[in-house]
C-alpha cells in the first residue's frame, strides 16, 4: 500500500490513525492518498513516514496547522522555472501550494472558491512542480 502525502492538516480528537490503533490526540494529522484507489486518509507522522511510496517524503508538504503569512517576505524575483532557489524560494512554494490546497480542494465546493487559472495550477501541482513564474503569480494574487 502505497500513499502519496497530501497535506499536514487540523482534525478532531476523535479521529484515529488509519494504520494503527492510535487516536490523533495532537488533533494534527497527515493526509495521505492512496496511489491507486485515490482513498485519503488520517494518520500520524510515524505511520506517515512509513505508508509513503519510494518517491514521496512528507518535507515540504502544504501545512494548514499553521497560519500563512500573506505578505513579501522572501519573495524571489526570477521568473523562470525554479532553479536557484534557497530558503525564501521553498517557502513560497509551500505558500503557494498550501493556497492552492485550501482554495482549490478544501474550499472550492463549501463556499465557491475556485478560479479555472487556480484550478489548472492546483491541477498541475499534483502531477509535477510549478514554475517559479506561476508561484510568484500565486503569491501576488493570493
């Protein structure tokens, strides 16, 4: 059973681990994807880590139990695909990507959030990297 991590994200204290029989008492939870049935899932860092397929690592996944900061700081100013990047880089992709997950899948159906420009970009981002020109266009316009 292989899963694809999705995001790091609040959950009631009820909840419990999909892998073990422990319940998520740090009311935060990984949400990860079955790669082939699409099924997602609740459970804690251990269990996380060891669900992943090769490819995947839970480091740099969007974090919803923490609060995005919607300033500059740290922005890059190239335009290209992400190359260079560094520390300021990273973290406006984790922005962007946490913006994309909460607009385009959290929120999108409950309060009609989602824009087709978003939407593709949220689309794209599940299957490869977004280029550094579609994060900095995220940053500004989120």
């Amino acid at each position: 059973m292989s899963y694809k991590p999705i995001r790091k994200d609040l959950t009631e204290s009820t909840e419990k681990c999909e892998f073990c029989p422990n319940r998520l008492t740090s009311l935060k939870a990984y949400v990860l994807k079955h790669i082939t049935t699409g099924k997602l899932v609740y459970a804690g860092k251990t269990c996380a880590e060891k669900k992943l397929a090769d490819n995947e690592t839970l480091i740099g996944i969007p974090d919803f139990t923490k609060f995005t900061l919607a300033s500059n700081e740290g922005a890059s100013s190239s335009g290209g695909r992400s190359g260079g990047g560094g520390q300021s880089s990273d973290n406006s992709r984790r922005r962007a990507l946490e913006y994309l997950e909460l607009r385009e899948n959290k929120l999108a159906q409950e309060c009609g959030t989602s824009y087709k420009v978003l939407n593709n970009y949220y689309r794209k981002s599940l299957t490869e990297e977004l280029y550094e020109n579609e994060i900095l266009h995220l940053r500004f316009n989120s």
